[in-house]
C-alpha cells in the first residue's frame, strides 16, 4: 500500500533548545540519530526517503548514511532558512511517481512502519492524517507576570506528532497559498488553504528529542523499541 508514498525528513533544524551542536548527529544506540529515524521505514520505502540538511553539514550527514546504512538509496535536499522552506525543497526532491507525502522530522525515530500505514490509509480518504495522543495534563493560562489567570478546557486537545500524511498535490497547493507565512507543522499550511485533515491515535511512544537531559531515555528506548 506504499508503492506510491515518500517521506521528506526534515533535519534542517538549528536545535538551539538541544543547547549546541547538531542533536541529529549524535550516536545513540549505536547510530546517529537521524538515522534511526531513516531507517525505520527502509526497505519500503527505498529510494523515495528525501532527507533535508543544512548545507553546511550536508557531507557529515551523508558519511554518515553511508557508514552507518551504505548502499541505502537516499535523496538529499538543501535546508531552508525557516522549516516550510525545507519541507518545500524536500517535496519538489520527491519522485514524480510519489502522490503521498509524509512529512517525518528527523528527532523523532520511534514512529513506525505500522503507524505511517495507518496514517496513509486515512490521509487517501480525508486528503491528509496526523498522529496524536489526546492532553490528559490540566492547562492553566498565565498573564505577563507569571499569574494564573485562567485554567483551559482539555477537551479535543491534542499534542501533535509526526509523520503527517497528505495528498502530495493537496500539500503543494497548501504551501502556494500560504506564501511568506510561517507554520509549526504541515497539518497548519493544511488548515489554512481549507483542506481537511484527520487526527489518528498514537497510542506508541513517539519521543522527539529537544532537550540534551532526554538522550538517555531516548536512548534507552531505541534499544528495545520493536522497529515495526
């Protein structure tokens, strides 16, 4: 069900939370971290992986894939200055046959082939899909002194991952209409242009890294994490 999907990973980022150098670079369980996140979706989805990197470390992260996963049939695309520039370089990178994209970031290497399944079912019938987990958490709002001020409704709150699935023509489209603006993730260029997109339940864990103290959990978790 996957002959005509590809995925833009994206590892443009600057990481500046992760509190200096390249966390997408750094070996956990025995291999850097962004491919992990490559290789959870190898062999289906050979030769229709972009990955997306900032031009000045484009050759550490190709040495890598080839030290680490040679032979992989991977495509490089350039990073922009701002994420939706490195998702546009990373879709107009993709194969013509490609009519699903899945847009993955690099720092989360726990989502599956199962998932990505899934997602792509529903995002054939809706146009797009995105996993998910429900806000269990209370919200407060704070005003500028730091004060609660009021508490928030959880109700049909969710925290949202990645990979986000859509229609690859549908996404293109998406992204012209929102010109210059700036988004936090695709399903929000999605939702402005007015196309509909599904949440789906990721009841797995789907760790991204942000911060350096969550190397040691994440690290711990790819070593027992099933790849499928």
């Amino acid at each position: 069900m996957l002959d005509d999907t590809g995925m833009v990973i994206v590892a443009g980022g600057s990481a500046r939370r992760f509190g200096g150098g390249n966390k997408l670079l750094i070996e956990l369980a025995g291999m850097p971290l962004f491919l992990h996140t490559v290789r959870r979706f190898l062999p289906e989805l050979a030769g229709r992986i972009v990955v997306v990197v900032p031009r000045a470390e484009r050759e550490l992260f190709r040495a890598a894939a080839d030290r680490f996963l040679p032979g992989q049939r991977l495509i490089w695309a350039e990073g922009g200055a701002i994420r939706s520039e490195s998702v546009k370089n990373g879709l107009a990178a993709l194969p013509d046959g490609v009519t699903i994209a899945a847009i993955h970031d690099a720092a989360r290497p726990l989502a599956t082939l199962a998932l990505l399944e899934r997602l792509v079912e529903s995002a054939r019938t809706t146009g797009g899909a995105i996993p998910g987990k429900p806000v269990t958490d209370t919200l407060k709002r704070t005003d500028a002194t730091g004060l609660i001020c009021e508490t928030v409704s959880r109700s049909g709150l969710w925290r949202v991952e990645t990979p986000q699935v859509f229609r690859r023509a549908a996404l293109e489209e998406a992204y012209r209409r929102a010109g210059d603006r700036e988004f936090t993730d695709d399903a929000g260029v999605m939702e402005a242009a007015g196309f509909p997109v599904a949440m789906v339940h990721n009841e797995a864990e789907n760790l991204k890294l942000t911060y350096a103290g969550e190397t040691e959990l994440l690290a711990r978790l790819l070593e027992v994490e099933p790849r499928r």
